[in-house]
C-alpha cells in the first residue's frame, strides 16, 4: 500500500472533528455547483466526455484561454503524473520545501530530481539564486505560486527569468497555481499571460480547493504549447474526468464568489495569524488560505498535531516535507467559529504544557 503523506485523512477517525489540515475554502462549494450536480442526475448513466469539451470551453471563456491548450484531469495531481509520464523528463529542478506529488511523479516516470534549498530567513521565497541551480540539463522544473506549505507566492519576473533560461535547453516550467484565486493581489502574481508568450510553460490549476470540491476530483492544466497539450490529453486514462465532477465545475466559474472567498480568507487568515503569533508561535506571512507555523522545543519531536486531535482538531504535520524539521505544522483557514476553536484548544495544550 503506498504511503499517504497528505492531510484531510479524516477517515481513520470515528467522531466528527475539525479538519484544520486540508486547504480547502472555508466557505465550502458554491452553491451553483450544487445545483448541477442534482439538476445533472440523468445524464450519470452515460460515459463522460472523454475530451471533456464543455468543461475546456466554459474554463475557455472563463479565462479568455484557447480551449485547445486546456487539459483536464482527475484533480492536478493526476496531471502532474500524466505530465511526466508524457514528456519524460530526465533531470527535474524542484524547491523544498513544497509539495510532494512532483518529486513522485518525477520518479515514477524514471526521471531524477534536484533540490533547490529554500531558506527559513527569508520565508521560504523562492529568489532570482533558483536560476544558478538550473543547468543545462534541466529539462523539466516545479514551481508552486503560493507554495504549499509556506503559502508564499513568487514574483512574476523570477518565473520569467526562469523560462527564459529553460529555452535555452528545450526545459519545461510547470507552475502548480492551485491556490492562487484565493490570494487579494492575484493579478499581480497570476501568470496566465506568459502562456501567450512562451510555449514551454505549463500552469496547473484545480477546483479541489478554491471551489472545495476535493471530492469530486476535478483539475486542469493551461499551456503554451498546443503539442504538448496534446501529448498529455493522450495519456493514461480516456475518461479522466467524471460527468458529475464536470457539470460543477462548468457551474462553479464564478469571480463574484472567488471575490467573496478572498475578502473572507483574508480576514480569517489574519485572525489567526495575530492569535496564533500571541501564543508565541512563529507564523509565517501566507498569501493564501493556510499558513505555515513552528512551534518551540517543547514541541520539537512533532506531538502538537497528536495533542490537538485529543481535541478533535486535525493540522497537518509539516516534517515529511523536505527541509523541514518535526517543528513545522500547516494550518488552514476556516470559518470564524471554526478559527476561534482552534485557538481555544491551542491555548488550552500551550497552558498546559508550559505547566508541567
């Protein structure tokens, strides 16, 4: 059985709990999206569209985007395995800590992955020094704007700047942007409009968080190159994405409901980014809808998370993320009620730790 290393794995618990280790909108799925799924319960006994047509036009008209060079898949993290298994990438640049699923599809598909270092004293941000780790052999690297788990975004010049060099050597950028609609300044760190510009770019995106339909199973990727676009929808599986899973997301494209999200997350993230940094946690700066913390010594072997579900509350353990220690936990933003429950029971565990 392979090993899961994710969070929302709420199903080894028997009681309800507050699930504060998966990223997803605390605002939950629109509405719109609901009513397709019912409104859709006939058209269930046929097979999905294999090219899924009226989901890459509504993403099409969505982002004013050539349908032709939109693939969707079984959430982004079946398209970033089909995207190697497809391109078969040698040598693949990816920065730590961020999400695992890169370095694994990269393996799987008999390819080697390099680390680059990102360093604590600078919040985990990803600088212009990425480019002296990429050579020219680098055919393939990953970049996640806002990463997961820092929820730091990266300037548009440094993926420019990376792009740039990558040509040089026929290598690929593929930019996981799947938190990036929750972020207020997403025009500025959104890098759709490079795609008109370079055909070596690739950008992930998903429904699973900013629609909060992790459920479903729904992503898509945005490229440069019709080509490569092409290489990727003839991998693996014909029917990537499911009937049920295409109807909401073709409901859920909505920018008056990504506006609400953002002015709500950032509230909530700034509520918890004061509370939390009262305890005398170290809170990093988060762009998006969750937050990397690191608790002091007295929680260095990791047991925070084993406490705080005593209280039925799940956060994420950050250690099996490269490049960071058992000190780091992941915390989403959720609804106020939820937020302010979570700092009742972290308050409660520091109190009595500090007591012992």
């Amino acid at each position: 059985m392979i090993k899961y290393t994710h969070g929302g794995d709420i199903y080894k618990y028997d009681d309800k709990l507050l699930d504060f280790s998966a990223n997803i909108n605390p605002l939950g799925m629109p509405e719109s999206a609901k009513n397709a799924i019912i409104d859709g319960i006939n058209k269930y006994q046929t097979y999905p569209d294999h090219s899924s047509r009226k989901l890459r036009n509504s993403l099409s008209e969505f982002y004013g985007f050539d349908s032709n060079k939109i693939v969707c898949g079984n959430g982004a993290a079946d398209l970033i395995f089909r995207i190697c298994l497809a391109l078969r990438p040698q040598k693949v640049l990816v920065t730590s800590p961020t999400f695992s699923e890169y370095e694994e599809a990269v393996l799987i598909s008999g390819g080697k992955v390099h680390n680059h270092l990102l360093r604590e004293s600078e919040n985990y941000d990803v600088t212009l020094e990425i480019l002296e780790s990429i050579d020219e052999d680098t055919d393939m690297v990953f970049l996640c704007s806002p990463n997961n788990p820092t929820g730091r975004a990266i300037d548009l010049n440094i993926i420019e700047a990376v792009l740039n060099k990558l040509q040089g050597n026929k290598g690929i950028l593929v930019l996981d942007q799947c938190f990036v609609h929750f972020m207020v300044e997403e025009e500025k760190y959104f890098a759709i409009n490079l795609l008109k510009k370079y055909d070596n770019f690739i950008i992930l995106g998903a429904f699973t968080k900013i629609f909060a339909m992790a459920g479903l199973r729904l992503g898509y990727a945005l490229f440069g190159s019709e080509d490569n676009a092409s290489k990727i929808e003839n991998t693996l599986q014909p029917w990537a994405v499911s009937t049920v899973a295409s109807e909401a997301g073709c409901a859920a494209l909505n920018k008056d409901f990504i506006k609400e999200t953002k002015d709500y997350v950032k509230y909530q993230r700034e509520f918890l980014f004061q509370h939390l940094s009262d305890l005398g946690i170290k809170v990093f700066e988060s762009q998006a809808n969750y937050m990397l913390i690191k608790v002091g010594e007295k929680f260095d072997d990791g047991d925070l998370a084993d406490l705080a579900i005593k209280h039925r509350i799940l956060i994420r353990k950050c250690s099996n993320f490269k490049g960071l220690s058992p000190s780091f936990f992941r915390i989403a933003v959720r609804t106020e009620a939820e937020n302010t429950t979570l700092i009742d029971v972290l308050s409660h565990i520091f109190c009595e730790t500090i007591n012992r």
